[in-house]
C-alpha cells in the first residue's frame, strides 16, 4: 500500500437496496487524474473506477502477495468470528470444559474457511469473505432457554466429568445443528427460485431497523455477565476500542511492505507503507493490549487464585490447561458431536436468523462489486449468492459451528483501503482459516483469552450492531408519528415479550406440547417478533412511500438495474462451465448466467 499523496474520491456504494456517497483516500495520484476526476465533480459516476484498483476481481496478483492481503483479510474477521463460540458457550452448557471450546473455535473457522472457497468460486464470485453471524445468535438463545434445554446449576456443571460434559452440550448442540440445516434449506430456496428480489420489494427501513437493533439489545446480559468479572479489565478494552477506532481511526503507522509499480511489469519493490492500523484493526490490537495487561496483574498476584472468586477468570492461566489437553492438529467432519436432532420449535425460530442474515448479505454484494472494479450483480449472481449461503449455513450446521455463515462486510471495507479486489486474495485467505482451523493448538490459544476482555468486546460490538441496527431510520420520516410509533412499539415488544416468557416459561398452554413449544420459541425470539411488528405494521398502516422511507432505501434501484442484463460479463460466469450454461433452457434458471427474468 502507498500512502505518499492523499486525495478524496467520491464512491458511491449500494448497501441493503440504498446508494449513499462516502469519502475514501486515494494515494499516489497524479495530476493527470486529478483533472480527470474534477471534470467529473458534478457527475454521479456509477461505472466502476477500475483505474483506482491495484487489482480487480479478475486479476490474479502474485502468490506472495496475496498471501500477505490474504492474510490480512483473516485478520479482520477473527475478532467477530472467535467471540461467536464465547458466546455460545454459555446457552450450550459448555460450562468450564475448556477443550469442548478450542474444538468449537478450530470449527467454526474451518467452516467458514470451506464456506468462503464455495462463494468466491462458485457462488457470486466476489471477493466475499464469509463469516459467522450475529444474527443466529438470539434464536438459538432462545431455543435453549426452553426448559429441556435449560443448564444445572454452575456448581453441578463445574463438578462433571469430561464425559458427562461433552454429552451434555453435545445434545444442545445436536439441537442447533438440527434448526440451522433445517431452515437452511430456506436460503437455499430463495436463492433457487430467485425469490430474494420479490422479497425486498415489502421491506424498507421501519422493518429491518428492529430486525438487527435487536440483535445486539436482546445480547446485553451475556456481556455483563462476562465483563463483570473484572470490570477494570473490561472498561479497559471498551476504552481501547473506542480509541482506537475514533479516537485516533486516522493514525498511520509505518510498517515495511512490499510495493510495486502499475506498470507493464508490475515490479515489485521494499518500501515504508503508512497504513491506517488503529483503523483496521481496532479490536485485535485491544485484545492485544488487555490480554498483556492481564497476564502482568496476573503475574502481579493481583487477581485472585481461588477459582470460585469472581475476577478468578480475569487471569491468564485460568484456562491455561487447554494447551496441553488439546492436540496440534484436528479434523473436523460432519456429526463430529453426534447425530443433529429437529424440531418444529426450533426450525421455526431459527428460521428468522435465516432471513435477517439473507437481507444483510445482498447489500454487501453490491458494495463488494463497486470497490472490487465489477459491474453490479445480475439477479442470476445474487441468487446464487444467497443459495451458495444456504448451503454454507447448512455446511455450518452439518460440520456443528453452532452458528450459520453471512457475508462480512468488515472485509469489503479493506478492499477499499488496499485497492485490492482481487478475488484471488480472498481464496488465499480461505486458505488460511481452514490451515489455522486445523492447527488445534490455535484455537486453544484464544481459549484463554479472560472474560472481562471478551465481556469488553461484547459491549462494544452488540453497541454497535445495535446501531447499525437504527441508523436505517435515516432513510424514512421519522417526524411522522406513524414512524415513530411503529420504531418504538416494534423494539419495545420485541424486549418485553422475549423477556416475560423467560421469566415464566408456562406461560403458553394450550394443551397441546408441541404447539405451546412452537409459540414459546417464536416469541421469545426478540429479533422475529420486533421485525414481525415492524414488518405489519409498516406494511398495513397507511403512510406514503416517501414518508415510509422506500424511496430512499431504494434510491439504488438505478445502479442495481445496470446488472440486471449484464449477462455478457464473465466475472459472474461459473468457472470452467459457464460457457455450456447458456442455452435456452438456462435463461428459466435463476441462478445460472443465462437467467432472464420471468
């Protein structure tokens, strides 16, 4: 990377069905272009600014190269992707089995390793990392807060044999395997049948606010649960964080790099980069940071060594026996935990993370294709994105990472600060996850992270996908008290109910099981009842469009057309086959190149 100059570019970029214009740095620019691009200061320019990339799509840097970008891209989604079994371990028993943990870790990064390979070279083809997803997290806490799931009580669980423990999260876990693949198949028939885009024409801003807001409200409890356990360790981190990534985002540090010259013989040479580091990678350098600090308090004798006293687990080696019960390499397969279990309950509720997580998913394709230098997706491209998912999500729940797969949006924004979009950097780094994923001692290693620091990262990141979460409101009209009651009335119910039916988990009784456990799950998953609200109500209650906020949300609709004939162009085409998938019969198939709408 070479930040010698600095100028900033105009990029329009599409995300969830909206066209917004934010301010990227350009470096090395020469004069030349900087009259090019003032000529066009008062055009909108939608095509893609390939002269900006180092790399598109299609290109293949060197292998050395892209194992260092590739590498990086691994970075960025660690710190979201490691907090997923963290979290997870809590609903599934998990308890102090510290083993049962590192192999969740090695699993979940394998799979999204495999899962990433599929969509960059199968599916939409887009230099797409695929990742965990928040958005599984909330139905599968409610799914094993029903009564059968429910876990003994902490000094009951402490004192289980590694046997009596293993079986004991395995069968919760069975039961989320079981949901994931199940509604699973859901994904995969939307993508399938090119279902996505008659889906998105009843959803704007007032039904996808609640959906992700409460995500990250209805996760406030896990993060003090673990940040109270030092809370100096914990405000520490979020402090880091917040530095970090406001504070001093801008910083640039230098670190040495290998550069090379756009020229005909891309030359490459050592040179000083000056990357924004503390905007990258906020996260991983204040776990950093706080796991240094612990480990010299530790040291310090400053935490306690009983491990019943609550800032037991702020130490360093208060999991450090996982290093060596755990063996360097570990393969994972399919029912590795046992035979995945189904019921109606949990297919029901699971099925709401699946729809959130398809939602998010197509705005990220859009903003991947402008900063990568490809055109916008064709709906052929976007439903066999979604189907790849799917099959991701259902991979996810085979192989038992306890969690579904999305795209991550993290690493698009890295594209922009590389000006790499190659997606050859991307299939390197998918290399790298199932490599680490393999190592079993690496996932032990983050294992003994302390949990104040997790509890931290908790804080932050639920924050901030909470705000991701209201900053859709942007779009509609939020003087109307029409909108503003069906906000506030979709995120209020979507807490109150969740939470009454925890705290009395009779409640429902019809006098028939199965449906009374049906209801339960449904509603005491807060992201399916505040976007069900959200969804009826935007979509029953009279209100124009302009005030409903759809005609913002969708101002895109005119770059998204660009893609919807560009069937001529081969980066969306299927590597080795694409040429035989054209004829008549594949224009009825929607995920094919050849597609043309019905």
């Amino acid at each position: 990377m070479n930040v010698d100059g600095l100028k900033e570019v105009d990029i329009c970029i599409i995300d969830d069905g909206r066209m917004f214009v934010v301010k990227e740095d350009r470096k090395d620019v020469d004069n030349d272009e900087i009259k090019d691009d003032k000529k066009d200061d008062d055009e909108v320019d939608t095509a893609p600014k390939k002269a900006e990339l180092i790399y598109s799509v299609d290109d293949n840097p060197p292998w050395n190269m892209c194992l260092i970008l590739g590498f990086q891209h691994y970075l960025c989604m660690f710190g979201a992707t490691v907090t997923l079994p963290f979290i997870l371990a809590g609903p599934l028993c998990i308890g102090n089995n510290t083993v049962a943990l590192s192999n969740l870790i090695s699993t979940i990064f394998t799979v999204c390793g495999i899962v990433t390979l599929l969509q960059t070279t199968i599916g939409i083809r887009l230099p797409i990392v695929q990742g965990g997803t928040y958005t599984f997290i909330v139905p599968t806490f409610a799914i094993l807060s029903t009564a059968q799931w429910q876990c003994p009580k902490p000094e009951v669980l402490s004192n289980l044999t590694q046997s009596a423990s293993d079986a004991l999260w395995h069968s919760r876990m069975n039961e989320i395997q079981g949901a994931i693949m199940v509604s699973s198949v859901l994904q995969i028939l939307v993508g399938a049948t090119g279902a996505i885009g008659f889906l998105l024409r009843f959803i704007g801003p007032l039904s996808i606010t609640p959906s992700i807001a409460l995500v990250g409200l209805s996760l406030f409890e896990p993060a003090a649960n673990f940040a109270s356990k030092q809370w100096g360790i914990a405000i520490f981190t979020i402090m880091l964080v917040v530095i970090f990534s406001l504070y001093i985002a801008e910083w640039r540090v230098p670190l040495p790099s290998l550069a090379f010259k756009r020229n005909a013989q891309k030359k490459f040479q050592f040179k000083w980069s000056w990357p924004p580091i503390f905007k990258i990678f906020p996260v991983i350098l204040a776990i950093i940071i706080a796991w240094a600090l612990s480990a010299i308090l530790t040291a310090a004798g400053v935490f306690s060594e009983d491990p019943k006293a609550p800032d037991y687990f702020a130490r360093t080696d208060a999991r450090s026996d996982v290093l060596w019960k755990t063996s360097w390499f570990r393969f994972i397969y399919p029912g590795q935990w046992g035979t995945p279990t189904v019921s109606v309950a949990s297919i029901a509720g699971m099925a709401g993370g699946v729809v959130a997580s398809m939602l998010e998913s197509v705005g990220d394709y859009y903003a991947a294709a402008r900063l990568s230098g490809a055109a916008p997706p064709p709906p052929h491209a976007i439903n066999r994105g979604i189907l790849t998912e799917g099959v991701g999500c259902l991979l996810a729940g085979a192989f038992g990472t306890g969690n579904g797969t999305t795209s991550y949006s993290e690493n698009i924004g890295v594209i922009g600060i590389t000006k790499v979009g190659s997606r050859r950097v991307i299939q390197y780094g998918a290399v790298l996850m199932i490599c680490f994923g393999v190592v079993g001692k690496f996932g032990a290693v983050f294992t003994t992270i302390p949990d104040p620091i997790i509890g931290g990262i908790f804080c932050v990141t639920f924050a901030m996908i909470t705000a991701v979460g209201l900053s859709n409101l942007q779009f509609a009209d939020m003087n109307s008290s029409r909108n503003v009651f069906i906000t506030g009335f979709s995120l209020f119910m979507g807490l109150v109910i969740p939470n009454y039916l925890k705290s009395h988990p009779e409640a429902i009784n019809s006098g028939s099981p199965g449906f009374d456990q049906v209801l339960t799950v449904l509603l005491s998953t807060s992201v399916l009842v505040g976007g069900v609200l959200g969804f009826v109500l935007d979509n029953t209650v009279p209100g124009t469009l302009e005030e409903r906020g759809i005609i913002s949300w969708r101002a895109g609709d005119t770059m998204t057309q660009r893609g919807l004939d560009n069937t001529s162009d081969t980066t969306y085409d299927l590597p080795l086959v694409g040429k035989y998938l054209r004829g008549k019969w594949a224009t009825f198939i929607p995920f094919l190149p050849a597609f043309n709408k019905f």
